[in-house]
C-alpha cells in the first residue's frame, strides 16, 4: 500500500551475568523494554460481502496507522554443574521470567463490545491495560456490582521452568518442567 510506513520499534536491553565456583555456577539478570509505535490496523466496513440486482457489493476495508505498544519484562536464570567426574555429567537450571504487553495508544474504535469477523469479541485493548484483556460484569452474591470491567487476560504474566541433564559415554537424559502463572 502506497504511503504507508512499517510499524518502528524502539528497544532497550539491559544484563547482568556472574559466575561462582570457576563458573560451575552462573546466575544472570536480563531486563528489557520495548517501545512499537505507528501500528498498521485493517478495519473492515460491512458485516459481509452483498448481492443486489445482480451487482456484488464487496465488504470494504480500510488502513489505518493508529496505535503503540509497550512491552517490558526480567528474567533470570540460574545454572549449575552439579557434578563433572569419571566421563558423567549432572548439570541442573531454573528460570524464572515476568513479561507484559501494554496497549499504550490504540484506536478508539477498539472498545467495549467491538465486533471482529460479526461477533462480539470477548476482548478489549485499552491503553494501560493488558493487550487483549477479557471484559465482562463481576458478579457478588448474583447481582452485578458493576459495569463492564477488564477481568483478566490470556497471557501469563510469570514464566518458570526447571530441568535438570545427566550425560555419559555419548547419551544424555533430559528432564524438563515449565510453568506459568496469571
């Protein structure tokens, strides 16, 4: 499309990383924080595609450029050589990482009740919020106690694993455990 520019990103990533023991431990800290603006949006005009007096009259879609995004997270990780002796090795990790998604500026037609594909979406961007949050009504002893409010989103915003290796003579077991927490 003519006169239209990709969506520019602006990042910054920061670390730390230390090792204990001639590094057979090593503990490490990444920070980052990502700044996406002039977001490309198509909007669709139309619930569907019409037939009338033999003439089709398509759904129409438009562009716009309208939107930014911000994203941020930590992580850090840890990793051991538990054991290097005799042609064995037993070595071990764990991480953990807390990451979000924030619509900073976004159309205004994105709000409550927007319909996407003819059906009303379940999801809303709202600046300050989670990217996609769910809405809805809370509810208190059967009543509602309020309007539509932001309930929550389907990104984790904790990540974490662990696992653990253990080599001899050429094979390897690998044992490894993720998780994620809203």
């Amino acid at each position: 499309y003519d006169g239209i520019d990709r969506a520019v990103s602006t990042e910054l990533n920061a670390g730390l990383q230390m090792g204990f023991l001639d590094d057979r431990i090593s503990v490490s800290y990444k920070a980052f924080s990502k700044q996406t603006t002039d977001i490309f949006n198509a909007f669709r005009a139309g619930e569907k595609s019409s037939t009338y007096l033999w003439v089709s009259i398509p759904r129409t879609e438009f562009f716009t450029i309208d939107g930014s995004l911000r994203s941020f997270g930590h992580e850090l990780d840890l990793d051991a050589e538990i054991l290097n002796s005799g042609g064995f090795r037993w070595t071990a990790y764990a991480n953990v990482t807390y990451n979000r998604v924030l619509a900073d500026r976004i159309s205004a037609d994105d709000k409550f009740g927007m319909k996407v594909g003819g059906k009303l979406s379940p999801t809303v961007n709202i600046p300050g919020e989670d990217l996609f949050s769910f809405y809805g009504y809370k509810y208190e002893d059967g009543e509602i106690k309020a309007g539509k409010t932001i309930l929550g989103n389907p990104f984790p915003k904790i990540y974490g694993g662990f696992g653990t290796t253990f080599s001899y003579a050429g094979f390897n077991l690998d044992l490894a455990f993720d998780g994620a927490a809203l």
